[in-house]
C-alpha cells in the first residue's frame, strides 16, 4: 500500500510540476487552479504521512531507519505547502518556478522515502 501511495504521489507531483513549469514558461504567476492542484498533491502527502505513521505504529519497520523515515515524511508532508506560500509573495512567472521546483522535490523525495523502506 505504501508503495503505490509514494507512486501516486511522485507521479501527481511531478505532473503539478509540469503543469507550473508551463505557467512558468508562459510566464503567468501561480492561479486559483495551480491552488487545486496544490491542493490535491498535499492531501495525497498527509495520506502518505498517516498511511506511514499507521504502519510504524503497527511494528513494521523501514530498512534504513525509522528516524530518516519519520523525517522524510514530515519533509514530503511540507514541501508543496511551502512552495505555495511562497508563491504568494512573489505573484510573477517566478511563483510557477517556485512551485515547480518545489513539486520536482517532492518527486525526488518519494523515490527517498521508497528507497528507505526498502523498496
């Protein structure tokens, strides 16, 4: 279950980078839309961090660590949020590579998170 959650959540991730990159390439700021798709990727963060959290409590364990693993979810769980409200104060093109570059990062911590527990 976890590891089809980390897909979900790299592939919508990458896709809400893809969708910016291009505002950003038109060069048009962050719009209510963007804010959906924002919106979308960090549930499927918090789906992640209490799926992740569930299976800790329930005695499995990660390969590498339940601390890094722990961390890299709060990491995952903040990331699109931040580069949101980033993007609000900087209402340019700049906003969309704000969260653009904040979605890549969420992608690239999915493949961490996959390869700390053990994927």
């Amino acid at each position: 279950m976890l590891n089809v959650l980390m897909l979900v959540t790299g592939v919508a991730a990458l896709s809400l980078a893809a969708w910016c990159g291009w505002a950003a390439y038109r060069d048009q700021p962050t719009k209510d839309w963007h804010f959906i798709g924002m919106a979308v990727v960090s549930l499927l963060a918090v789906v992640q961090l209490v799926t992740g959290i569930v299976l800790l409590a329930r005695g499995e364990k990660p390969e590498q660590g339940t601390t890094i693993f722990v961390s890299y979810l709060l990491g995952a769980f903040a990331c699109v949020p931040a580069a949101g409200l980033m993007s609000l104060a900087e209402r340019t093109r700049w906003g969309s590579v704000t969260v653009a570059a904040g979605a890549v990062v969420l992608a690239v911590l999915e493949v961490r998170l996959y390869d700390i527990w053990g994927g």
